[in-house]
C-alpha cells in the first residue's frame, strides 16, 4: 500500500522556499502536491490562530490571539520563531520553536524546543509534519544548537509514533502538579 501511495506521488516534489527569511535544505520527500515551508507572517494570524485552538483547545481563542499578538510585536518570550506549511491555498501546518536553556533528557544548555506541532487532519501522513520538523532542525542549527527537544502528552501515541519515526529519542514522562499560592490572609502568614 505505501509503496504504491509512494509510486503514485512521483513526479510531485515538497518545495522548501523561503519566505522573508529562507530556510535552507532540500527536502527530498516526493509528495502529493506541492507544499511550501515559510516563517509565519502577520496576514497568517487567522490560520495559525486556528491551528492553536485545534492543538491546544484548552485555551481561549481570545488567549492564542492575544499570544499571537504578542510574537508580532516581538514581546514574546516563546515560540522565538514559527515556521508554517501552505499549500496553493491555504496553511495546513506549523512548528512552534524555540530554544531552552533545559530539556529533558538533554545535556546541552541550549536545545532548539518543539514547542508545538500541528498539521490539518486532511494533510497528515504525507510527510508535512517530517518536513516541517526537518526545517525546525535546521533553525535549531542555525541558533548554534546541538539538541532538540519536544514533548507531548502520555495519551498522544500518534504523536509519540510520529517523534520516533523522525528520530527523537523518548526522553521519559513526566507527571506536572500545580497548586495555588494565593496571597495569604493577614495574621495568617508564618
Ligand atoms: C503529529 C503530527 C504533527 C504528525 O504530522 P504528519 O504530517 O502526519 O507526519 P508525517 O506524515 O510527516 O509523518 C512523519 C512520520 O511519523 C509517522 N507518523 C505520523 N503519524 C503517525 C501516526 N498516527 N501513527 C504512527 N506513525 C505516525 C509517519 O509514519 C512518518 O514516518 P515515516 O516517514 O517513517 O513513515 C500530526 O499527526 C498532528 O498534527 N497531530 C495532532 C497534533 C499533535 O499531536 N501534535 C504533536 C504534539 S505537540
């Protein structure tokens, strides 16, 4: 089946072209149809908004927006750089990046950070996750660094399949806790 699916895309390249900055390396996937990788700009606002909300719906839209914002005006502290797939007509995927002083499982103390990963339900297992992924290394070389790091949820074995495949390593889990530590009540504080 997927020799065949193979066959039947020859003749069809992924372009790799850049955008206002380029991002360099070939990407040498035969695809469907033509697939261009970019730096995210502000007319994508919308559509990196709708991918937000699909990959992190626990957030409000209002929230991903106002982010958003924030890495145009370049007041952001993270991502520090989004990378984003289109096709003829419409983004179909992003890569959030960015670089962490520590990461799990790293020994280094500047790993290039996949901070989100999203492709369109109708584009996956085409390849543009790996090529977005294969891009995002490249910046992470470009930042000077010698890792790369990424997480995603226990349950998310689609996700965890799809890192294996593209060469991360499991690093582990990890169980976060939070509590809150609201201002105590006068005489009360010790
Ligand atoms: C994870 C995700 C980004 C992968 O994108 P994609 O475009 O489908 O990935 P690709 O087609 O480039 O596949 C890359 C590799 O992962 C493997 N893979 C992808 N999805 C897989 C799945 N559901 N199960 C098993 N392997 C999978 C592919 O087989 C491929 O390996 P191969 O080239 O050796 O065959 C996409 O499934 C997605 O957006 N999921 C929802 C959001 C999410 O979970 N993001 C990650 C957490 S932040």
């Amino acid at each position: 089946m997927k020799h065949a699916m193979i066959l039947g895309w020859l003749g069809f390249a992924l372009a790799l072209v850049g955008g206002r900055q380029a991002l360099r390396g070939p990407v040498g996937q035969v695809r469907q149809r033509a697939i261009r990788l970019r730096r995210v700009t502000e007319r994508d606002a919308a559509a990196w908004a709708r991918m937000r909300c699909a990959l992190w719906p626990e957030a409000a839209e209002a929230e991903h927006m106002g982010e958003i914002a924030d890495y145009f005006a370049g007041t952001a502290s993270e991502p520090q750089a989004v990378l984003v797939a289109e096709t003829a007509s419409m983004l179909v995927g992003l890569a959030e990046l960015s670089v962490r002083s520590t990461a799990e499982g790293c020994t280094t103390g500047r790993v290039a950070y996949l901070e989100g990963w999203f492709i369109d339900r109708d584009s996956r297992r085409q390849g543009v996750g790996r090529a977005l992924v294969a891009a995002a290394e490249d910046w992470g070389r470009q930042q000077g660094c010698r890792e790369f790091g990424s997480d995603t949820q226990a349950e998310n074995e689609a996700s965890a399949a799809a890192h294996r495949a593209l060469g991360f390593e499991d690093a582990g889990l990890v169980r976060t806790f939070r509590k809150d530590i609201r201002p105590k009540k006068r005489g009360n504080a010790r």
